[in-house]
C-alpha cells in the first residue's frame, strides 16, 4: 500500500472564492471541473499522486473541527502564508517546525476549513 488516504474532498460555500485561494495558497491552477449535482474543482496533483477537490453541495458544510488535513506547499510556505491573509483566510497557528518533518501553519481557508500547509 502506497498511501493511507488517497482523495479528499473539501466543502466550500462558494466555489469561486474557494478556487482564487487554494490557487494563490499552492501556486499552482486549481481547474473548475462540471460533475452532475456538484460544483467542484480539482486540487493540483500529478498521476498516481494524492488528489482532493474543493466542492460544494447542499448539506455540505466547512470545518474547523475534525481531521487536520496537511497540504504540500514544497518550500513555499512563508508565500502560501501569506497568500492566505490575502485571500480571505486566516493563520490560526503561524509557522512553526514539526521536528525533522519539517515546518508547519496552521490556517483557516477562505470558507470557514482548518488545515495545515506543510514544507520540509
């Protein structure tokens, strides 16, 4: 078994807002994609990587209790910090090492989540 978990979904409460942050918080293009009774949009990955998507659905809510789910900002978590309090998130813990796995903020997105950016 390569990975424990191998998809996450994300709730938002809008898609649009959703998609501007998790695409300035990764730097990278997060693609709107239509699926029938959803509004979704894929989170950056390449083949055979853990993926996840934002999306939104009637009784589908945002967190901040729960899983902290960790995202990989590959040495650029001083700009995924900072692009979070310029796009409506909030840093909830600021960056602090995690031992020898690296550094870590804890943030709140643009709708309402908690999770983690990570970077070795």
């Amino acid at each position: 078994m390569s990975h424990q978990v191998v998809w996450v979904d994300i709730p938002v409460r809008d898609l649009e807002r959703a998609i501007k942050f998790y695409s300035a918080v990764l730097g990278d293009k997060v693609t709107r994609q239509e699926v029938p009774g959803m509004a979704l949009a894929i989170l950056p990955h390449g083949e055979g990587e853990v993926g996840g998507c934002l999306f939104k659905k009637e009784g589908e809510e945002p967190s901040t209790k729960g899983p902290l789910l960790y995202l990989n900002v590959a040495g650029r978590l001083d700009d995924a910090i900072t692009a979070v309090q310029r796009n409506g998130g909030k840093v909830l813990l600021p960056k602090h090492p995690i031992g020898p796995h690296g550094q870590r903020a804890v943030i709140q997105d643009s709708e309402g989540n908690r999770l983690a950016l990570h970077s070795m």
